[in-house]
C-alpha cells in the first residue's frame, strides 16, 4: 500500500500545541516541532509539501481547523503521509486516534509516522509496535485527563479564594493590570450600571430602560468591549448597529457582582473530552463576598431585585409603569391582574382584568376599575395612618399618665 519512491512521497507535517492538555511549551512548541519533522524528513529523504499547524487547540478534539484541512486534502489526493512529532499530537482521545491510525489512515492510503514514538505505518516488520501504539494512546488520554482534573481543582481553588478567572471582566469592570485575578471599577461603564438601576427604581420597565439607552445613544457591552479593544467575540451580536436588549439589561440588574460579590461555578464542563458546559445548581454556585469595590449598594440591589420579581410591563406609549403593577392579584386564581385600557365617548377608562382569564386557561370575566381600585387603596392607606396617629396619641397619653403617677 505504501510502495511511493522518495519523490512520490507528498508528505504534511503536522504540528499541535495545547496548554489546557497540560504540553511543556518548551520542549513541544511549534517550532521545535517543526524542526524536528523537517529534520527527519531531510534524512529520509521525503519531500514536505504542506505544513499544518493547530496552536492552542486540545487533542482530545479532532475538530482543529487545521488538522480538518489537512484531512481534506488527503482525500484530494494532495497528501498520502502525515509526520508528527509524536502520537501525543496527532490526538489524545485514544479511541479517536486508534480510530484515524488503524482505520481511516490506511483506508485513504496515507502513510503516518510518529517520530519519537519510532512508529512508521509502512514498517510491516514492526509487529510489537502495532502492539504498543494502542497502549501509548491509552497513557495519552489518561494524561490528558489527568491534567483536566489538576485545573479543575486549581481553578476552584481560586474560584473559593474569591479570585477572578473569566476571560473578559463583566460590563462595569476591568481586569486589574497589577493583578488578573482582581477586579477594579471602569468608570464609564460603571456610570452607565448605576443608570441603568436608577431607571429600574424610577418605575421603567426593561423593555423600557432598553430603548433609552439607545436613544441615549450608549453602545451595548458587546459592542463597547470591541471598541475598548477587547478581542471578545459573541454570537449575540447583530447588524450595523447593536442595540440594547432586555435580557441585557436583565442579565445586569441580577448581577450580584455589582455589590462586591464574586459569584462564579455557574457551568461545569460535561468532562475532558467534551467541550459543551452544563449549568450548575444555583445553590452550588461559589459566592464570595466583598472581593472587590462595589458599584451599586446592597439595599439599592435588593429593593430591585423585589421590583423585578413584580409584573412591571409598560404600555408601548408609557414612561413608567403603572402605580398599581406587580401589586393585584386575583382573589379567585391567585395570578396576576393585567392593565387594559378601554376608550369610550372620548375618555380613556382603565381597568384590571385576571391574567388567567385573558389567556383564556379559566376564571371568570371579572373585573375592577383602576380609578376605584385607587380610591379604596387610597381609603385604606388613610385609614391605616390613621391607625398609627391614634396609637402614638393613646401611647403618648399613656406617658403623661405614668409620670403623673409617679410624682
């Protein structure tokens, strides 16, 4: 199968590099990699016609850009031999790359040679290595495991210890230059954070604080990472022109990182072998409490996080919400009660209706006048402070009594 003369040997060279893999950036970085593949391909006289390079890419992965490329010109025929360094850096998923070197090599007719693991697929007399290599591969994946549960452990270590592990600080802060793992304010962004909760406490809805924020023309976090010069790369962002958007204004208002608290661990890798993350148990998450200065206040934080709990949607046409929202619930159903308006001879008339109702899943088509409703709230209001005056008066009566008493 292997029978090629030295020229019509179209060989690539194939170099990896992973520090999550835990690899010694010395002794296998690119170059040394390259080197040695050329050097050896010198002695033996084959000819390098492509070189293929995956930096800072896992070898549990075979999904590489460069390693997918070279796989396709193997099937254009451009290349029938691969050279690496080491099986190490072809993969350390052993299944995967027992699979590529006892399968797929061979069915596409490509000749592969591992250096320092002395293996050469064209060797048919190397019995004991066809033996060894599944073994080797085995001791590949184990190491790479291995690693994998070392930085797990380190990176919750620091996680407990309140330290800052994120690529990119969230929006409001900036990596400390003296220290990565520390946070300090960015001013501007910070200034636009305590807007945004200001806004909540005026009465605005999200939807709301959104859309004044782009009228105000501030750009969104996405977009202002990019422009403060961060290589921070999303899916979220779409068009020209990004815009501000409830789940981002959302995902600010809950952010308890605004009031000094470190809060990471929210997703977990599925394991060392597959990159996709799994969200954790709230109650699992790591909090660590005044580990860097606050922007917001705690009280000023949880009397939002109360205001966001309420219905507090706005009519399209309306600043603030209405004075009475997140407040009614139907005596009946126990659900919300939804705001409508009804027009009638010229006059706008406001009414409360059951949610359960209007979705049409029960209840009966009962309703409350929103200018009644105000005038009992109101009534009651009064009446209760009228409760409290007359108890300081009784008290106060009370006193005067007691020390009348006692002289």
């Amino acid at each position: 199968m292997f029978s090629y003369s030295g020229n019509a040997i179209k060989a690539a060279s194939y170099s990896r590099l992973s520090r999550e893999d835990g690899d010694k950036i010395e002794s296998y970085s690119i170059r040394n990699q390259k080197d040695l593949i050329a050097d050896y391909a010198s002695q033996k006289g084959i000819r390098i016609v492509e070189e293929y390079t995956d930096d800072g890419y896992s070898g549990v992965n075979f999904e590489r850009p460069s390693f997918q490329r070279m796989i396709e010109d193997v099937k254009k025929k451009k290349i029938n031999c691969i050279i690496v360094k080491d099986l190490s850096r072809l993969g350390r998923n052993y299944i995967e790359t027992g699979r590529y070197i006892e399968r797929i090599f061979p069915f596409l007719g490509v000749r592969f040679i591992a250096i320092t693991d002395h293996y050469d697929s064209a060797d048919e007399s190397g019995d004991a290595d066809q033996i060894i290599i599944p073994f080797k591969n085995l001791i590949n994946d184990a190491y790479c495991r291995d690693i994998s549960i070392k930085i797990r452990s380190q990176l919750d270590v620091k996680r407990k210890n309140g330290k800052f592990i994120g690529s990119f600080a969230a929006y409001g802060y900036l990596k400390d230059p003296n220290d990565k793992n520390h946070l300090i304010i960015d001013e501007y962004a910070a200034e636009i954070v305590r807007t945004i909760f200001g806004l909540k406490l005026n009465g605005l809805s999200s939807q709301r604080i959104s859309e004044k924020l782009d009228e105000m023309n501030i750009a969104p976090p996405l977009e202002y990472k990019r422009k403060c010069g961060l290589n921070f790369n999303s899916g979220f962002r779409s068009g020209r022109n990004p815009k501000w958007t409830v789940v981002t204004v959302n995902r600010i208002l809950h952010n308890e990182l605004y009031v000094g608290t470190m809060v990471q661990g929210k997703n977990r890798k599925i394991n060392y072998k597959v990159k996709e993350s799994r969200p954790i148990e709230e109650t699992d998450w790591i909090r660590v409490p005044e580990t860097h200065e606050a922007i917001i206040q705690k009280p000023i934080f949880d009397t939002v996080q109360r205001l966001t709990e309420l219905d507090t949607r706005t009519a399209p046409t309306s600043e603030g919400v209405y004075i009475l929202s997140g407040f009614l619930r139907c005596g009946d159903s126990g659900q919300n009660m939804i705001h409508r308006s009804v027009v009638k001879n010229g006059k706008t008339y406001g009414y409360y209706y059951c949610s359960t109702y209007k979705r049409g899943d029960g209840c009966s088509p009962h309703n409350i006048s929103e200018a009644k409703l105000k005038d009992n709230v109101l009534l009651l209001i009064k009446r209760e402070i009228g409760l409290v005056l007359r108890a300081e008066k009784i008290l106060s009566l009370a006193k005067n009594v007691t020390n009348k008493k006692s002289v």
